[in-house]
C-alpha cells in the first residue's frame, strides 16, 4: 500500500516538472492568448499539487499500525487509569446553571432548554416584533445564509414554551417552564462583552396571575440563589414582547460585599404581550402572562470576582482547573 | 440626551431633593446614566460694567476699569475686539476656575497677572467659549442691563447652577415625546402626582389672526398667498407643515447672551445663530425638530415657483449637505425638493443650496413628521447621527407639528407670510376601554378608581366613566398607546412598580428534564475521573473544519460573522477540542482530558417539523499527554465506559467507516465506532497523522465523540447493588482472536461469572496474544 503511494507521488511529481517545463513556451504564444495558456497551465499545476498533496496525506496516514479496539489496553501495556479526581474540574458556567435550574425547578418550574439555531420567526416575529422595527436591529443577530438566526436571546423559545404546555392551561394549571441556553450577539468581544454568553429565560401564565406575582417570583428566587433576604427595586423598560416592561434590580448582596442603596440589575422581565400569547393559540382575554430573562456569566462574575468575561470561552486550563 | 433639572423645574412644581427626584426618574420613566454636577461650575463668576475701556498701544488688548458692585474699580486686560465702555461682560474673578475647564483633567484656575510688563490684570472677561456655551472664540459675552446690574453672581442671573441627567436615549425608543424637556417634566410631573400644566400652545387650535389660513380639501393653507406642498406618500411623510417669514436684522442677531443659549449648552448644543438656535431650543423643548431653509435660495432653484415636493430618492440621487458632504441617496431616503430639485435629506440634515446666512432675508420654516422606519435606515446608511434624527427614528407624532412651528414663529418675534400645512397620514386614534379590576388584576394592585382616573388625566390623558369602564384616549403625542395594556403600564409605571405588594402564585410540582440530569451525570463522572469541562464557540473557522477533515458546506455559514475564525456552525465538537489541545500543551499541564457537552448541527440532517434546523446534542472529549507514548486509544475508550457503564448501557466497538462528519478527524485503523443495539452512537479513537500535524499535536492524543440524544434514550439509572462475597481467579487463554471475541469464548464457558480484562501479552515473534481475563464467582 504505502509503496503505492510512494509510486504515485513519483509519478506525479514527473508530471509537474514536464508541466513547468511547458511555461518556457508561453513566448512562443500570441500575446493575446498568453492570459488563457497561463491559466490553463496553472490550474493543471494546482490540480497536480493537490493531488500530491493527497497522496502524501494518504502516505502519512498509512504509516500506523491497527490495534484491536476490542480490547481496554494495548499489547504488552498496563491498563488506562483515570485522571486524578483533583484535577477534575466543571465549567462554572455550566455549575451555576444548574444551580439556578434546580431553584427554579424547586419552585415548580419546568425546563426547557434553548436552540442554538433558530429562524426569523421564533426570534422575532411571535414575539411581536414589528416588520422592520428598530428594535431588530437592537439585538445585533448573526444570520446565516439561509436567514436562519443564531438566537440573541432565550425569549427565543417563548413561543414554543406557550405552546408545548398550553394544555396546562385546559388542565386549569399554570404554565411555568425556565429556558437555560446559548445565545449570540454581534459584537465585539472585550472585557465585559461576549459574542456567546448564557442566558435562563422564565415564562409563566395563568388566569389570575399578576406583576405582583412576577416580582415576588423573581425576589425569591434571588433570595434563595444568594441565601438571604433582599430588597428589589424596578425601572421601566421596553421590549416588544412584554407590556409592561421593566429592569429587574437587587440590592448587592452581602456575600458580594454589597453596601446599603447599591443595586445590581439583574434581568428584564415583564407581563407578556397579548398578541405574543394570541399567537400562541392561548386566549388574552382569559389568560395572562409574565416572562423574563437574564444573564448567567454575570451572575459567575460577580461570584468569584472575575474582571473579564474572556475566561469562559478560552479553555484555559490554568482558568478552569480553579472550579 | 441631556435634561437640566433647573429647565425641567420651570415646568413642574418639584417638593422632595434632587436625589430623590432623579431616583424615581429612574424607577419609573428612564434610565439615568450618569449626573453632571454643575453646582458649583460657575462659582466666583460676576456681572461686571466695563467703566472705562483704554487700547494699549501697539497691541490688540484693551486696558479695563470694571465695576464689579464695589465702590473701588479693578483693572483687567481684555484682548477681545468688541470690549468698550458701559457694557455688561461677565467677569471670573481671580481664583475661579474657568467652567470650560471644569471637567478637564487640570482645570485652568484664573489669577492675576502682570502683563507687558506694567499692566496688572486681575481675573479676565470671558466669552462665551471659556463660559462653556459655545466653541467659537471671537468676543466676550454682553449682558443684558435689563436682566443684570454689577455684582450679581452670573450663576443667579443665568439659572446655572444645575444637575444635568444624562439619559440612556435607547431606554426611550418608544416615546418620542419624553425627547423634549415638556414631555420629560409631563411624565416627571405624573410620577409625582403634582399638577401638570399643559402649555398652552401645544393644543390650542386658533393660534394665527382669524382669516389668516383657510381650510382646503388637504388641509390648511393661508388665505392670500401660498406654498404648494406635494407629499408623494402618506407612508414616509404623514405631515408637512411650512411657513414663510421675514428676517429683519433684530430678528438675526442677539446682541446679548441669552437664556436660551444657555439651555442650548446645557442640553449639549451650541449656538450657531439666532434663527438656527431657536429651531433647535424648539426642538429640545417639544421633541419636533424644525428645519430653516433660506426662502429666496430655494426660490432661485425653482425660479420662483413655490412648491414643496417631499418624495423618496433615486437610487444614485445626489446631494450636498450642510456640512459640506456630497451623499449619494438610495430608494429608502427621503427628500425635500424644491419642485423636485433636492433641498434636504429629509429628517437628517438641510441641504448646502439653501443654507440660511447673514444674508438671509426670508426663511422657510419646516416642521414635520416623517417614517421612522426610513430614517432609520438612512440613518445608518450615512451615518448621520443628529439631534435632529434621533428623535425622528422615535417616531416624531404628526398630530403636533402645526402648532409646534406657530411657537417657533412667536419665538422669532415674526409674523408668517406664507404658511401650508398638509395632513394626509391623519390616523383615527385609538380609544380603549378598560376597567379598574382590569389595571389591579394584571398589576396585582388595589389602586381606587379616581386615583387611576387622576393620575391619567393629570398626563394629559382623556377619561370618561361609564357605570364600570373608563374610556380612555391618549393625547396625541402618545403614539405607543393602543391596547389595554398600554394603559394598564401608565397606571403601574407612573403609580410605582416598586410600590406592588409582592406575592407568590401557587404551583404545581416540576418535571425533571431528562437532559439536563444526563448531562449533570456525566459531568459529575467526568470531574470524578478528573476530566476538565470546557465551553468553546459554537462558530469554527473553515480552516478548523478542512483540518479536522470536514466539509465546510455541511455546515451553516454565518454571513455576518465577526471575524472568519467565527464563520461556521459547528458539525461537532471534538475539532474545537483539539484547537484547544494545542492550547494547553503550550502550559504548564502535563496531561489532561478535555471534554465539552454542547448543541451542534449539520445542513445534512435537514429540518425538523418546525421547519428550523436539526440539532443534537453532542459530547466531545480529547485526552493529551507531553510525555506518555503508551496508546492513548485506550485511555479515550475508558471515558467512554465509565459514562455508559453508569447509565447501564453496553455497547460494541466496532472497525469505523470514519464516514460522518464526526468522525472525519479519527484514524480508522486506530479508531472504533461505538454501536448501541446496532446504531452508531458515537466514535472513540486517535487522530490522523495530519489532524494530528495540522493542530500541532503531542503524539499520545485520542478522543470521542458521543451522541447524548442517542444515549438517552436508552438510560438506565437504576443500579444492582451486590454485596454477596465473591471469589476472583485469573484465566489467560493464548488465541489469536480479537479481545471481544475471546471474551465471548469465556463467557460461554463461565456464564456465571463477571469478567473483566488483566493484561494482554504479546511476545516479539509471536502471532498470538496471551489475554488474562480476572472472574469473579459467588462463592457457594
């Protein structure tokens, strides 16, 4: 096999040095056909190097030995052994998701994970975006060339939530699901601004349910993740999906060194559009609704003190080996 | 934008500290990004009167006595050429800071000074450059005698000194009308719940002489002579209104600095000149940008013809703006035309040919209301980022652009000439109906019907009750309310969301996602066994995908990728391992196993019912070490087993075809598929001698990659537990057979037993293999 290989890349290096030699006759051309016999000669060329190229690949990959993948350790060597358990190590972004997950499940949220590739539709549309909206070009998408859409937020998975439980809803239960996951925004990447971060969106409607619920839900759910009482403040907002819309607040916690009157936002959040529900198939007149979202490298960041969001993606093992 | 609290005073009745106010601000109309502290910005700064004004010979200073209230004069020496005797300049006093300065790294104290020698001069006249209102340097400021006398702290006279909130415009996007310090203090007097006191001129209807305008079929338009204002499309200019003035010389020149000039400044606009300064203190006060345009210029262009045509450009359509800028326009901008002769690019910035200058005698005053949605694009498309268009790309409402240019009129102390106002976008506006129980069910709130009703009207909302139901309509300045929900906000935003009493619904018990416990499983496994979890990007380059051996057109291709390391939607994700393998070897770490869990998709496996992309869920890992040369296949396979083993699941390892994109980065001599019921669930192996060239790889490196969808379908967690005492004995057979094989001889021979392997021995010259298996039995 592999002296195969040799005798073809032999060969085709004998092809390329007669193919060089056939430039020297590029004087005998008329001028105006010179352009054309160079290109032609020149792809012949690149498609000799390419295809030695590929022999020499397939000669270098030949040169290994089979090895019966049936067994669990090689001929003649002692069998594997795991790492060190002291080296083990989760991502921290990954640990602090789950943790917020299992809050929320506590109290009594389903999960629902996001898409990493979604459509125009999911993304902006069931959420109420008008058709040429500023507010589009505010979440700073990547698209693909099928106009499909890397997703911005998490919200881009409201629609499917609605419709995935509504049958809670004929069951006279509450819809209440969290969706964890990827998203993607345009930008430049520095010290505070990742093109990929985590997100956990949360998406809760019933009858009765009101903004005094939605706040409650969220100041508890902060509480139990930072295990002490807090005060809450809100700003208004916009988004196209909720009305209204509002920045959710809390006062820095103790074990983050928070003083009285400083305030970290945390997420935005409000009751969701009627239309978004409509959409949806679920009647606003009878039900309503409130959802919200929110970082969770942020909430890492501010855990451990890190000053630069870089880390996360880099996988440095210096970096990771420290969770 | 900026707002001055001193300016948003003058328009509402404010009773707590500024603290206080700019915090409720915060919590229920805008985001306050930061406050200019402008308190004490004009400290030691006086109103003096030049009292004598001598030139210096030879130079250009002139020598001053001034009058700064006190019985004894003091000298200053002023190098500005419009100094003379008997005026009022503003005068900072040695040892005050120049308010230019203040925020600049080293603020310029201003002292005494002796110069040429002789002349002592004590603090200095300043203009209106180092007072901080304007950036030309020509002359110092004059007063008005009529608003100030010698000694009066220039603080005082001018209303300086102030907080200035800057606002985050993005928090706005929907409320053109809070982009004016009328509509800004409305919403602060709301919030308050202090009376608002609408201006008049904002609604009232007769604001010209009666028989002035006459109503025609399209709208209003004065009696005796007239403008012809053509809209091509409602869609782009719902209204355009226009007024012909005539400028006389006090109407284009301010001798005196004036108040307005300092709300210019304080907003973050500088004077240009009189007229352009009033456009633009009409602006910051209404949120309706005005344009001038010099009327006999226009005029000239159309020979005297007086027709306005505002229509969408040409693609390749040319204009010169006012800062001297040619543009080239595409089919979404808009233009103003002078009987189709471009005059501006509509909403962004006027035209060069009909620029307003010394020389103007007549102006032409336009106010109105285009799309946002095409400003928008052109301003993105030219990067034009004015006062003037960020309030246009908010939407600025038509129903307010006729009486807004009759206040710029009066502003300009002119009577109009001419003046046409076309309507033809009129919109029906919306009323809703709501009742109290409505606002308080959504809000969770128990708010009485009259304060919502109060707190509506005082925001200048129509209400009317009938038996249960409040009839709501919103002034027309409120574009963005149409729904109940629009109306339910007003109530919860101006009332205080922070005021709602916080509840907890009740709830039902959760599901667990059976993904999410997968994969905390294997990652509490994995960190047992000491294998680090990473994240990467889900977008690889295309030299990633041809050095792992993929082919980049099964892969999703991001058009508008940051950089082309970014360009592709991963197909797996051992390939971003292996680029961070080299990563690491380059540390101090002597071996590791990598691994990530994470969603990847490929254009091979179409679109599922929702017509969006496939995607699975896929685990990665890569063991690498510096020094070992054992075989690190075995090593990769061990991670393989202890995940599947825990979850129950038995699989064969099988020779690979290396055909998916997977596993295009194994070398199939030394690779395996791992099968599951005989579905391919996955691969574990080493890498390619030119994978392994291309990442820059140590020579002991394996991985896998693992279809998590696939194993979860077949998880088992429940596990045996088997204490009973065993009895172990080894077993070696001679054979030539692979291990699986010769594990299934002696499994037939010892069906009770559990077997797992020992050693394999191999002698040099040997063919076959000597394979020691370990069995465990019960004892009996």
């Amino acid at each position: 096999m592999e002296y195969m290989e040799q005798d073809k890349i032999s060969e085709l290096k004998k092809a390329l040095n007669k193919l060089n030699a056939e430039y020297a006759k590029i004087r005998d051309i008329p001028s105006d056909k010179r352009g054309e016999f160079g290109r032609k000669l020149n792809q012949e060329k690149q498609n000799i190097l390419d295809q030695i190229k590929a022999s020499e690949d397939a000669k270098i990959n030949q040169e290994v030995e089979p090895i019966d993948v049936t067994a669990f350790s090689a001929n003649n060597e002692a069998m594997p052994e795991f790492y060190p358990a002291d080296l083990g190590s989760k991502h921290p972004l990954m640990t602090e998701l789950d943790q917020v997950i299992e809050i929320y499940q506590m109290m009594g949220f389903d999960v629902m994970e996001s898409r990493q590739l979604d459509d125009e539709f999911h993304m902006f549309d069931s959420l109420n975006f008008v058709k040429e909206h500023p507010a589009r070009d505010g979440y700073d998408t990547f698209r693909t060339e099928e106009g499909l859409i890397p997703p911005a937020h998490t919200s881009t998975m409201q629609h499917r939530v609605l419709k995935k439980y509504k049958h809670n809803l004929d069951e006279g239960k509450a819809i209440s699901v969290v969706v964890p996951g990827r998203v993607f925004r345009n930008e430049d990447v520095d010290a505070t601004h990742e093109h990929t971060f985590y997100q956990c969106e949360g998406v809760y409607v019933s009858k009765t349910c009101t903004m005094g619920d939605m706040l409650g839900i969220l100041r508890e759910f902060f509480e139990k993740y930072y295990g002490q009482k807090l005060n809450i403040r809100t700003q208004p907002g916009y988004f196209p999906f909720t009305e209204p819309s509002l920045e959710f607040m809390i006062e820095k916690p103790k074990t983050l060194g928070g003083k009285k009157g400083d305030y970290l936002e945390m997420l935005g959040c409000g009751m969701i559009h009627p239309n978004v529900l409509k959409m949806a198939g679920i009647d606003p007149t009878v039900y309503h609704g409130f959802a919200w979202g929110g970082g969770i490298d942020r909430l890492v960041m501010l855990k451990y003190g890190l000053g630069d969001v870089r880390f996360f993606e880099s996988g440095n093992l210096n970096f990771l080996r420290e969770f | 934008m900026k707002i001055s609290l001193n300016w948003l005073k003058k328009y509402v009745n404010v009773t707590i500290p500024d603290n206080e106010l700019i915090r409720l601000i915060g919590a229920r109309l805008v985001e306050v990004e930061g406050v200019i502290d402008e308190s004490h910005k004009y400290d030691n700064i006086y109103v003096v009167r030049v009292e004598k004004a001598e030139k210096i010979p030879d130079t250009h200073l002139t020598l001053c006595q001034i009058n700064v209230g006190k019985p004894e004069l003091i000298e200053v020496v002023c190098g500005a050429p419009n100094v003379h005797e008997g005026m009022l300049a503003a005068w900072i006093a040695p040892g005050a800071i120049v308010p230019a300065s203040v925020h600049q790294d080293a603020p310029f104290v201003i002292g005494q000074r002796k110069m040429l020698g002789k002349y002592i001069s004590n603090g200095m006249l300043a203009g209106a450059d180092e007072l901080d209102f304007s950036d030309k340097h020509d002359k110092i400021v004059e007063i008005d005698p009529e608003m100030a006398k010698p000694g009066d702290l220039l603080a005082d006279v001018f209303d300086l000194n102030d907080l200035i909130l800057e606002i985050e415009n993005k928090s706005l996007t929907h409320r053109p009308d809070t982009f004016g310090i009328i509509g800004f203090a409305r919403e602060v007097a709301g919030i308050l719940g202090e009376k608002f006191n609408e201006p008049e001129f904002l609604t009232h209807e007769e604001v010209f002489p009666e028989g002035f305008l006459i109503k025609t079929t399209s709208g209003l338009e004065s009696k005796d002579s007239k403008i012809d204002v053509e809209i091509v499309d409602a869609e782009i200019c719902p209204r355009y209104t226009a007024a012909v003035l005539k400028i006389d010389d006090a109407m284009s020149q301010e001798k005196y600095l004036s108040k307005m000039q300092v709300l210019l400044a304080k907003s973050g606009m500088m004077t240009v000149s009189r007229i352009v300064d009033i456009t633009n203190y009409i602006m910051l006060l209404t949120g309706q940008p005005l344009h001038a345009f010099d009327y006999d210029k226009f005029l000239n262009l159309t020979g005297g013809k007086a027709k306005i045509i505002i229509r969408k450009a040409k693609a390749g359509e040319k204009i010169i703006l006012l800062d001297d800028k040619e543009i080239e326009c595409n089919e979404n901008d808009i233009l103003i035309t002078a009987n189709d002769i471009p005059v501006a690019l509509a909403g962004a910035m006027g035209g060069k040919n009909t620029e307003i200058d010394a020389t103007t005698k007549h102006v032409l005053l336009e106010s109105a209301s285009f799309s946002l949605y095409n400003l928008r694009k052109t301003q993105m498309a030219h990067g034009i980022f004015s006062e003037a268009i960020t309030r246009f790309t908010k939407g600025v409402p038509a129903g307010g652009t006729f009486n807004v240019l009759a206040e710029a009129i009066k502003e300009m102390r002119g009577k109009p000439l001419v003046l046409a106002d076309k309507y033809p976008g009129l919109k029906k506006v919306d009323v809703v109906k709501i009742q109290p129980e409505e606002i308080n069910g959504l809000l969770g709130t128990n708010y009485a019907e009259k304060r919502i009703i109060d707190t509506l009207r005082n925001v200048s909302f129509e209400v009317e009750k009938n038996d249960n139901t409040l009839t709501v309509i919103a002034p027309f300045w409120r574009t963005d309310i149409h729904i109940k929900e629009d109306v339910i906000e007003e109530i919860g935003r101006l009332l205080g969301y922070d005021n709602i009493p916080l509840t907890l619904p009740m709830h039902a018990t959760a599901e667990k996602n059976p993904m999410f416990e997968l994969k905390r499983r294997i990652r509490d496994c994995m960190d047992k066994h000491g294998a680090n979890e990473l994240l990467t990007y889900s977008f690889v380059s295309e030299n990633l995908l041809n050095k792992a051996g993929q082919d980049a057109t099964n892969s999703y291709r991001i058009i508008n990728s940051i950089s082309p390391e970014l360009q592709y939607v991963r197909q797996s994700i051992v390939p971003s391992l292996l680029d961070k393998t080299y990563l690491n070897e380059k540390l101090p770490v002597e071996q590791f196993a990598i691994y990530e869990i994470n969603k990847v998709y490929r254009k091979e496996w179409g679109k599922n019912d929702e017509g969006v992309p496939e995607e699975r869920m896929s685990m990665g890992l890569v063991v690498a070490e510096r020094k070992n040369t054992g075989t690190a296949f075995y090593k990769a396979k061990l991670y393989v087993e202890a995940i599947l083993e825990q979850f129950g699941i038995n699989v064969e390892y099988v020779v690979p075809k290396c055909l998916q994109a997977e596993a295009k980065p194994f070398e199939p001599q030394r690779a395996a598929d791992i099968v599951l019921d005989g579905e391919k669930i996955g691969i574990v192996g080493e890498f390619k001698n030119t994978v392994k060239n291309e990442f820059k790889l140590a020579p002991f490196v394996a991985g896998f990659e693992l279809d998590l969808d696939r194993v979860l379908e077949k998880v088992n967690y429940s596990k045996k537990i088997d204490f009973e005492e065993k009895k172990t004995e080894d077993l070696t057979i001679t054979t030539s057979k692979s291990y699986s094989d010769a594990l299934k001889e002696v499994q037939t021979k010892y069906p009770e037993a559990k077997i797992s392997p020992v050693y394999i021995y191999q002698a040099e010259d040997q063919k076959d293999r000597n394979i020691t298996f370990r069995l465990e039995t019960k004892c009996k």
